[in-house]
C-alpha cells in the first residue's frame, strides 16, 4: 500500500512539461546552387493528453518562427510525436534559450524551454 501510495504522488507532482524526449537540428546544402540551403529541425515528444486536449501553437529556435507539422495528427495519450520543423523568414527573439515549444494543455498556455539541442552533422544533397 505504502508503495502505490508513493508512485501515486510522484506521478501526480510531474509537471506537464516533462514530455519532451529529443531535439534536434540538421543543416543541408543542396548540390546546385539553385536548390538553396536551409535547418530541419525534430523534436520527439510524449503526448501528455489525446490530441483534442494538447495542441502546439507554435515554435521558435535560433531567432526564427519555425513551421512544423505533428505526425499523427491525431494520437492519445503517451503517444509518441514527432515534430518536422523548419525555418520561415520571420524573426522571434529567444534571447539565451536554443529553443521554445508553445503548447495548449486543457485551454492552458504553456511555454517549454529547450536549452539543449543536438546538432547533427550537415546533410549535403547531390
């Protein structure tokens, strides 16, 4: 009883930011000089409720408003999600931190700093 007692209050006093399992970015080149360059970004999360109650509003790294689609659009709770993100042209100011996931959970803002991202080595198409 003492035991189901004590996981009962540690899994009531995680907070719900504790979902983020990876980040991470890849610089690419493209072969031609038309084809351009740019970021891809990933970002592996736990879905902390079903997909009606937690919702991304958006997402910044390196200064910039990134794009990004969830995949599955639709899921339950503890879910694995995963984030494809890339750069726009609009800027967002994030000061020290790498990079910002904002979220809805139950019609409640949240922010989720991302101090920590992994840089993968530069992706260089032919």
């Amino acid at each position: 009883m003492k035991n189901y007692l004590l996981i009962c209050i540690i899994l009531l006093s995680c907070t719900p930011q504790e979902f983020l399992v990876s980040s991470s970015y890849q610089h690419w080149v493209g072969g031609r000089k038309e084809t351009g360059s740019g970021t891809n970004y990933i970002f592996t999360l736990v879905a902390p409720d079903r997909y009606t109650n937690f919702k991304i509003n958006g997402i910044y790294a390196h200064n910039t408003i990134l794009r990004f689609n969830v995949n599955p659009p639709e899921f339950e709770k503890g879910d694995t999600l995963k984030i494809n993100a890339y750069k726009s042209k609009e800027k967002q100011q994030t000061n020290s931190i790498k990079a910002i996931i904002n979220y809805k959970l139950f019609n409640k803002d949240y922010s989720l700093p991302i101090q920590k991202m992994t840089e993968l080595d530069k992706l260089y198409y032919p």
